[in-house]
C-alpha cells in the first residue's frame, strides 16, 4: 500500500468535488426521489463522478462502494465513497453537508477523509496517526457526564412511517443530557464528535458510506465506537452510538430499553 500516493488521491478527490459542491449550492436543484424523503440531486451525480474520475486514473484496478451506484469491482482495495451526505440539507441550500471518501484495504478502513466545503474543514485520520481538522491535531471533549454533554443524532428514512419508534429514546435524550441536536449529516455528526464539538452520537441504519471515513476519524481522535449492545461498531451495524468515552456507559444504558431500534 503506497500511502502518499493513496492519501494525496484521497485529498484531490475531495478537494475538487468539494468544489463542485460548494459552487453549486445555491443553483435551483433537480431533485429525484430514492424515496418519499431521499433525495439525490445531479450534484450528487457529478460530485461523485468526479471522485470515481480522480481515483480511477492512478489505481484503475480498485473497486469502489458508492452511495449513488452499485458496487464497483472485485479487489482486496476499496474505496467508499458518500460524494454527498446531507443532501436534504443541500437541496434546500441548507450548507450543512460533505464529501466523505475512505479506502479499505483487506476489510479494514486505512484513511478517510470528510470534507465540508462550506466551512472549508478538512477531517483526515489515518489508521495509526491520530486525526487532524485543517492539519492541525484534533482530539474528542473531556466532558464527563451525559448531565453536561451535547449530543447529537439523526432520523432514518422511515421516519415518517416509524416516528413512534424514533422518538423515546429521544425524548430520553433529552431530559438527561445539556442539549439535543439534529444536523442531517451523519459524516459530520461524526466529526464534530472528533474534535470535541460534540460528545456524543447515536444514529440507527447508516450505511457504510455514510461512516466508514467518519469512524475512523473519531477512532483516531480518541473516541469510543459501539452498537447499542456496547460491542465494537462495525460498517454493518445498525444501531451506531459514538462519544467521547467518558459518557458511553451512559447513553448505553439510555438506548439499552431500545436493543431493537431500527431492526
């Protein structure tokens, strides 16, 4: 595995589809349905045909898993890719969005990088060398207790059909922690509980382009990763709870009433 080559790929792929995005954020959208409340745009298309064009020139042989097309070739190096996330956010000229790109090697997620080109914050880790925001070292909040944390979640897209299902352990949320929020990027959720601007998360049924980069971003920041159970969090879990590990005994046994949430 040639890092440089891999990682100097990763960074240009996000740069310029980040581009791509960040100029076209306030352009009138068209807007297809995946389903009554998943939208995908033809920024979405673009972005990500930027990234599958940046990284097909140097490594033509890998195989990539994408949000918006099937899974692409057969090879022990994969990239996976999100080229939008928060695209409800997007389409509604809400600038709360990135471009998440990881490359796995062997079934284990190597690097991974999220992009918000809105707030020009570049999220990188690398397996082994910590997490950077910008270049610069990022670590997650030392907040100790769920009574004091900010914690942040997200909805599914059966929420319409599911909202009693959803809205408990909210609610519990709620009442215990110092505040709730909801940004509708689970990429940057993710992140910001990195570098500390949140100390907690919880999400059920995010595929694995929505967190393969975003994990190990928090990983490497020094962050706790689970499933409701408390065993470690895998690209194929449902039920997703990241923090900062000082408070994750605690939003366990919040979500513990809730073992079969998003299931």
């Amino acid at each position: 595995m040639n890092k440089k080559k891999i990682k100097r790929t990763l960074l240009k792929a996000l740069t310029d589809s980040g581009k791509h995005l960040k100029c076209t954020l306030r352009e009138r959208h068209v807007v297809q349905k995946k389903s009554e409340l998943s939208l995908v745009t033809a920024s979405d298309k673009k972005a990500e045909q930027i990234i599958l064009d940046t990284i097909r020139i140097i490594f033509p042989d890998h195989a990539f898993l994408t949000e918006e097309s099937p899974p692409m070739g057969q090879s022990r190096s994969r990239w996976i890719i999100d080229p939008l996330d928060g695209t409800t956010n997007f389409a509604h000229t809400f600038p709360i969005a990135c471009v998440s790109i990881a490359y796995e090697e062997n079934g284990v997620v190597e690097m991974g990088g999220i992009l918000d080109p809105f707030r020009n914050e570049l999220f990188f880790a690398e397996r082994g060398n910590g997490a950077t925001l910008n270049g610069e070292p990022i670590t997650v909040s030392r907040i100790s207790t769920l009574n004091e944390s900010l914690v942040v979640t997200g909805f599914p897209y059966d929420r319409r059909e599911k909202i009693n299902d959803y809205i408990p352990p909210f609610k519990d949320f709620v009442v215990k922690t110092q505040g709730m929020r909801r940004l509708g990027a689970a990429a940057l959720d993710l992140c910001y509980v990195a570098c500390g601007r949140f100390d907690g998360y919880y999400e059920v049924k995010l595929n694995p382009w929505d967190k393969a980069a975003a994990m190990l971003i928090v990983a490497e920041a020094g962050g706790c990763l689970s499933n409701f159970s408390g065993n470690p969090l895998t690209l194929e879990d449902v039920q997703n709870v990241a923090s900062n590990g000082f408070i994750h005994e605690e939003m366990l046994a919040v979500l513990k009433p809730y073992q079969n949430l998003g299931k």
